[in-house]
C-alpha cells in the first residue's frame, strides 16, 4: 500500500459510489441497485450496476467491476495511486506523504522523470521556435495560417538541425541517457555503441498530450524534404498509441455532441484554429476499436473528414466498421472539393464547412457510393452485380426498419428496382443464414483445447465456492474443515480464500470493501466484484447445496490429484487415499448446518 490503510478507507467512505459514477454514466435506481450502460462496452439497454450498500459496481455484460478506486483507474487510465489522490481531491481530504516501499517508490518517481523529461523538452522545442534559430519552422506554421494563440495552445515547437541539442539540453537538467531512452526521446547510434544522438532534428515538433494534458509523446514534421516526412515517438512506459488521440485532451471538453476524426497533426490544429474543437487523430496508427472505446466516452458519434484522395477513402472504409462496433454512429464529410479539411477551409470558410458537417453522409450510404465505383453501372451485367454487392451489404444491418430506410435510399439514389432487391436479399438472405452457421461455429465448438476449458471449469468451481462463502457463514463454519485456502489455485481467488478465512476468525460477516481495498489491480478487482455481483444460478435451497458439494468435490478433487502426482512415499500415499475416501463420503445437507447454532 502507498498510503494507510485508514487514509485508504476514509478517502473511500467519502465518495460514494453511487455519486462517483453517477457523474460519468446516467444511473436509474432499480431494486436495490443503480443501472446504467456500461461506459467499457458497447450496449443498448443497460447491464451496468452499481450498488449503494455494497459500495461496488458490476457489469452483466462485459465483467467489469470493482469499488469506487477501480472505476477511476479504469475510467481515467489512473493508477492506483493517482485514483486515490483524485478521489481524495474531490472529498477534499488531504493525504498525508505516501508511505512506500523504496521499489514502489523508484517506479513512481521514474515514471514521474519521464512525464518531467517530456515537459522539459517540450518547452524547449517551444522556446526554440520563438529563437533566431526557429525561423524558418515559425514560417513554415505561418505559411499554414497558424496564429500565435493557436501554436501556443498546442505546444508546437522546433527542433534545430544539430543532432544532440535536445540530447545536451536535458544532460544538462540531470537526466540520465537510459531516462532519455526510455521517453523514446533520443536514438544510440548503431555503429557506436554507447553513443546517443536525438530523436528528432531538423523538424517542426507537436507535442502529443494525454487527456489530462501532460505530454507523454512527440511527432515531429521534417523541415524540407527529408525522410520521413513525419516521425513519431515509439511506445513507451507513457505512450501507448492504442489508447490516445491526438487533439483529445481539448476535445473531450467540446460541446459539441461529436467528434470530427482528422487524419494529422495539421488538420487537428487548423479545425481548432476554425472554432472546431471537437477534432482530434489517431497518432500514426490506423483506427483501433479501444480508440473507438475511449471516444464512446465522450461522445456517441463521429464524422470521419480524412483526405479525399484514394488513401483517405480506403482509411475511412478501415474505420467505419471498427468505429461502429465501439456503438458509435459514424458519418463521413464528402469533402471532394479539396484535399483535406485544412485546404478546404482555407479556400472556403468556416460556414462552408458547418454545412459540410450538417450534410455529412451516414456511413453505410459513403460504403455504397465506393462499392459503386467498382462497377459501370451503365453496363446492365456490372449493374446485376452491383446490386448483388448492395444486397449482401444490406444484409449486415441488424435492424429491420434501419434497413428498410437504406433500401429505400438506395433505390431512389441508384435508380434501382425495389422489389428486385427484395428478391435478391431474400436470396442472399437464406445463404448467408445457412453459410453462417455451419463450418466456422462447429469448428470453434468442437475443436476447443479440452485442457483449456476443464482449467476454466475450475477457476469457475473456484469462484463460484467463494461466492458461496462470502455470503454465509454457517456454511462457510460447516465446510472450513474440508476446504483449505491453499486448495485454491488461482492465484488471486487464492489470496481471496485467505482474507476470508481470516476475516470469519472475528466477525461473521464480510463486506466487499473489506476484501476489496486489498487489492490495487484492475483485474484483481474485477474478479472480486464478480464474486459478490454474479449470481449464483440456483433458484432454491437444494439447488444451493449441490452447487456447494459438487464445487467443494471438484476444487478439493482437483488439489489432491495435483498432490498424487507429487508424492513419491508410500505413507504419504496412505494418507491421500484416505482423505480422497473421505471427500467421497463428504456432504454437507445445509437443513443440517441450520439446526446447529
Ligand atoms: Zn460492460
């Protein structure tokens, strides 16, 4: 732990649960829990809940769990610790110094070098730009039509042509070469091992922030005609490309109710500089469905305004289906006047392109419009399978009525006939439903790694005994002789199993918080939270009592045999047969554990 306990405790007995999330997803009280739609899947009708009494919250659908800290670190990317100081912040309870291990110590202040070697150079390249020395980058902005504000809001900088500037500045400031390193900020040279040169010279520099505006990154553009045009910083301990967006950390605070996704750095700036702050990039990355994730936070749609060029066109097919299977809607600008959104508001103003946005087509209807490029439709053999094509694509719209509107759509924009594309999706219809089913799912079945699936049977057992435990402890008093914690395999359900034995030593009830706050991973959390939100599926008592004997047989079975393949003397054989007997002869009638009090 980093801080007290207590301190731990108080902090989470200050925000309640129920308020905490409440302020990030729109809760309805049902029964005796919250719902709402779970901010880390994508769904329609809500499986997320959160509940006051057991200070936790528990997704049905995807899993996601955990108390009042895990959501923080899940929702913001915090670590344990900056949830706590977050939450702490919020309570206005004030933490004392952190109380840590010199390890965890060392690693929270090398993280905190690296977010400080970022800073440094970002201001540096910032200051560079304002020097004698930048010219030539500051007129490179200039010619783009950047004003000064701008350039000021995104950090821009410069980096001069001698290959260890920023490398001397930061040696100078006491960082470390293995430091610099690790920011991906500078590069050994291949022929000299040992020797070090910068990253980046000889470029325009965009410092790349994290939604909560520290610069964990750079992409630097080249002055001139060098290779490549554009470079970026590597993945590192606070880079990871998957989960952040150029431009997001301005536009998550938009008004707006969607996000404009560019293609760079460039078309970022001049939409922010036109009054769109909603614009953000991915950072030389093609589009992932966690970008899809983290923009679903925000926003429920996007309108996809790439280059129009051929590249742009392919990129955005790319991303509509990963955008849409994050739930977002997603449109795309027809823009084919100009070749991005940064020439197009230079040659046509700012209004032109709200009208642009307000017209931006649905996505399903820009995928039609390229599949209809691929064939001359004024050759009635092509135009057959154009709408083959057009019938197959409609087929993957789930919903009726969404579908209908799109066949309509498409007939009038495509002069095609209506009831001949009803008969060819009935046809294609019947196909697709039969070539579906068969071969991929029989395989999945039947083809699953036994081992794989019987070692998740007892992690199940596992939990489902827990389960079990934690809620009752009669039945917890009537088996604790037969089942020890070590019986427990999986490494966290194992540490689970201790706590629990310990804690029912004094008191005869446990509360989630009492096991939770033990725990400072995300996927240790989810585990617990799963424990005391799943439901066991047993409708009665005697349901209950199998559950209870069949997972006791198969958790304690599964440990004794483990030990048999271990134990080598005969008395010690002895014994594991015997208490193999007695775990046949073992079952517990709960009516019986009733009666004893
Ligand atoms: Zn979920």
């Amino acid at each position: 732990m980093f801080y007290p306990d207590e301190i731990i405790e108080e902090v989470r007995l200050h925000n309640d649960v129920i308020d905490v999330i409440g302020s990030y997803v729109h809760l309805q009280k049902k029964g005796s829990s919250h719902f709402g739609l779970c901010p880390f899947h994508n769904e329609k009708t809500p499986s997320f809940s959160v509940s006051k009494d057991k200070q936790m919250y528990y997704c049905f659908g995807c899993g996601a769990g955990g108390n009042v800290f895990s959501f923080i670190m899940a929702y913001e990317n915090y670590s344990f610790v900056e949830s706590v100081k977050y939450l702490a912040e919020r309570a206005h309870i004030e933490l004392p110094e952190p109380e840590v291990s010199e390890e965890v110590k060392k690693a929270i202040n090398y993280k905190q070098r690296l977010y400080d070697a970022n800073r440094l150079a970002a201001r540096y390249y910032y200051s560079l730009l304002r020097k004698d020395v930048g010219k030539r980058a500051l007129a490179y902005f200039q010619d783009r039509k950047l004003s000064a504000d701008i350039m000021k809001q995104f950090g821009l900088g410069y980096a001069t042509q001698f290959r260890d500037d920023l490398y001397k500045y930061l040696q100078k400031q006491g960082f470390l070469d293995q430091e610099l390193l690790d920011c991906g900020l500078l590069l050994e040279d291949k022929k000299h091992k040992g020797e070090y040169y910068d990253r980046f010279f000889n470029r325009v520099m965009f410092p790349i922030f994290d939604v909560h505006g520290k610069v964990i990154a750079f992409g630097g553009r080249v002055l001139g005609e060098g290779q490549p045009k554009y470079l970026n910083s590597p993945e590192t301990k606070l880079f990871d490309k998957s989960r952040n967006l150029y431009g997001l950390n301005i536009a998550r605070k938009s008004r707006e109710s969607f996000m404009i996704v560019v293609e760079g750095y460039m078309d970022v700036i001049a939409l922010h500089q036109a009054g769109f702050d909603n614009a953000i990039a991915s950072l030389g990355t093609a589009f992932t469905s966690g970008h899809g994730q983290l923009i679903k936070r925000y926003v429920d749609e996007v309108v996809i305004a790439f280059d129009s060029d051929g590249a742009g066109v392919n990129a955005a097919l790319r991303s509509i289906p990963i955008l849409k299977s994050a739930g977002l809607i997603v449109r795309v600008l027809n823009m084919e006047t100009a070749k991005d959104p940064d020439e197009f508001i230079q040659n046509q103003g700012v209004e032109a392109f709200q009208t642009l946005l307000h017209n931006a087509t649905a996505s399903f209807m820009f995928e039609i419009k390229q599949l209809s490029k691929r064939f001359d439709l004024t050759d009635p053999e092509y135009r057959t399978r154009f709408s083959e094509e057009v019938a197959k694509k409609l087929l993957s719209i789930e919903g009726k009525i969404e579908r209908d509107n799109y066949l309509e759509a498409i007939v009038s924009q495509y002069h095609m006939s209506k009831s001949g594309l009803y008969e060819l999706l009935a046809k294609h219809g019947n196909n697709v439903g039969i070539a579906q089913r068969t071969p991929q799912t029989m395989s999945r079945d039947m083809g699953g790694n036994s081992h794989k699936k019987r070692e998740e049977g007892t992690v199940l057992a596992q939990k489902q005994l827990l389960a079990i435990l934690v809620s009752n402890y009669k039945i917890f008093n009537g088996v604790k002789d037969i089942i020890q914690p070590e019986y427990f395999t999986h490494d966290t359900l194992q540490k689970v199993a201790y706590i629990v034995f310990d804690i029912y030593k004094t008191k005869q009830e446990i509360e989630p918080a009492d096991i939770m706050r033990r725990f400072t991973q995300i996927e240790d959390q989810k585990m617990i939270a799963n424990i005391f939100s799943e439901e066991l599926k047993v409708e009665n008592q005697q349901q209950l009592e199998k559950l209870l004997n069949d997972t006791i047989r198969n958790i304690k079975g599964d440990y004794l045999e483990q030990k048999r393949m271990n134990v080598n003397d005969p008395s010690g054989l002895m014994t594991l047969i015997q208490e193999k007997k007695a775990l046949l002869n073992f079952y517990l009638h709960l009516d019986e554990i009733d009666r004893r009090d």
